[in-house]
C-alpha cells in the first residue's frame, strides 16, 4: 500500500516538473521574440510643423517615450526607440493621458532610420503626418544624397527646389517627398519657389554637403502667414 502511495507522489511529482519544464519553455520563447530594441538599432525623430497643435508626445505601449514635449518647428533629433509595437500615438502635453490626436502603425525594421512630419492645423481639422524611412543606399565617392519634403500646406499644388540655381527638385506636392538625388559635395543654396512661380519663397544659404551623407530639406509654415507659423524650411542631416 505505501509503495502505490510513493508512485503516486512521484508520479505527480513528475507531472509537475513536466507542466514547470513546458511553461519555461513557452516563456523564453516569448522573451527571444521580444528583441530588445536597442540592438534592432532603430532611430525615430518627430518633428512638430503644425503651428497650433502646441507641445506634443509620443506614446508608445500607451506610455510616454519623450522626456521633452515636440515643439513647433524644433528638431530634437533621433532617438532610439524603445518599442517597436503599434500603434505610435501622438498626444497633447497640455492634457495628461488625453486621446490620441494621430497615430500611425508603421512597421520598423533594422539598422532603419524613421521621421515622421506633423503638419496641418487643429484649427481646421486638417492635421495629418508624412512619414519618411531615412536610410537608403549609399552615395557615390564625391557626393552626397538630397531630398525634399514638402510639409507646407501652402505647398498643396507643388514646390519646386533649386540647388546653386539649378532644379533638383519639381512639383513636389503637400504632403509629399521626392526621391533622393546626388548631389556634388560642397556648398549649396537651396531656394523654394511655389510651382509655376519665379518668386523664391524661402532660400537656405551656404548649406554643405559632405562625401557619403544623407539629407533631408523639407518645407513647412504658410505663405499667409507673417508671424513665427510664416513659410520656412529646414535640413535634418539622416546619415
């Protein structure tokens, strides 16, 4: 009788060891598809270009990843991130865990650079995002790689860019971007015109572009305007 009763227990030993075994297997397999992001090398930047959005944040797992609020026109630069689940929720600091006023549910990949655009105005309901992937493949020797976005509502029926006089960039409409294009390394003056326009908008001066790197020009603000929220532009270094 008592050797039936030590089975017993060893079998239901076993049978707990057995359940234990399975259930540590389920749970790494979990961690080791979970990667952790900072080895995925992900880099994301958000650029506030709505004039009346006011300070904003990205959430993402519904928890807050910026330590500084995205203001208008300010580049903070990339960052990496620390999730890659969706979605990315954009919320106003001003209302602490208020609704999300734009997402996005992008898929990131690795060793990538991402930029999302925040443009339009809460005013007349018309914000919205343009998303970039800001890796691509490498330059010649001697050159570097330019391209535009056009995030200006002004911009809505195309922007034309000139680099040193000549056209790199042709009606490049809101809210779009071009192509990367090659450009000899060295000094440029960039001027924006409106389409179909020989009025220059905005010029960014004596701007160099080094061997190998990438860039992005982008537009934003309004040609209607004269305050802060006035047609201007900008250059983020990708690379």
């Amino acid at each position: 009788m008592s050797s039936k009763i030590k089975w017993k227990i060893s079998a239901c030993v076993l049978t707990f060891l057995a359940v234990f075994w399975f259930v540590s297997i389920l749970s790494s397999c979990g961690k080791g598809a979970n990667v952790s992001t900072a080895s995925l090398n992900i880099k994301y930047e958000v650029l506030n270009l709505s004039p009346d959005v006011l300070p904003i944040d990205l959430y993402i797992r519904f928890l807050k990843t910026n330590n500084t609020p995205f203001r208008y026109s300010v580049n903070q630069g990339y960052f990496v991130v620390p999730y890659t689940d969706t979605p990315y929720l954009i919320r106003s600091n001003r209302i602490n865990g208020g609704p999300a006023i734009l997402s996005r549910s992008d898929i990131l990949t690795r060793n990538a650079q991402y930029s999302l655009f925040i443009t339009g105005t809460v005013a007349d309901n018309s914000l919205k995002t343009i998303f970039t992937v800001d890796t691509a493949i490498l330059p010649k020797v001697g050159r570097g790689k330019v391209r535009f976005v056009d995030a200006s509502p002004s911009g809505i029926n195309g922007l034309d860019v000139y680099a040193n006089g000549t056209k790199a960039f042709s009606k490049i409409k809101y809210p779009t971007f071009s192509d990367f294009v090659e450009l000899p390394i060295g000094n440029y003056d960039f001027q924006v015109y409106a389409t179909g326009s020989s009025s220059v908008l905005t010029t960014l001066t004596n701007f160099q572009i080094d061997d190998g790197k990438l860039y992005t020009l982008y537009a934003y603000g309004y040609t209607t305007r004269p305050d802060s929220a006035a047609f201007n532009a900008a250059i983020i270094t990708n690379k």
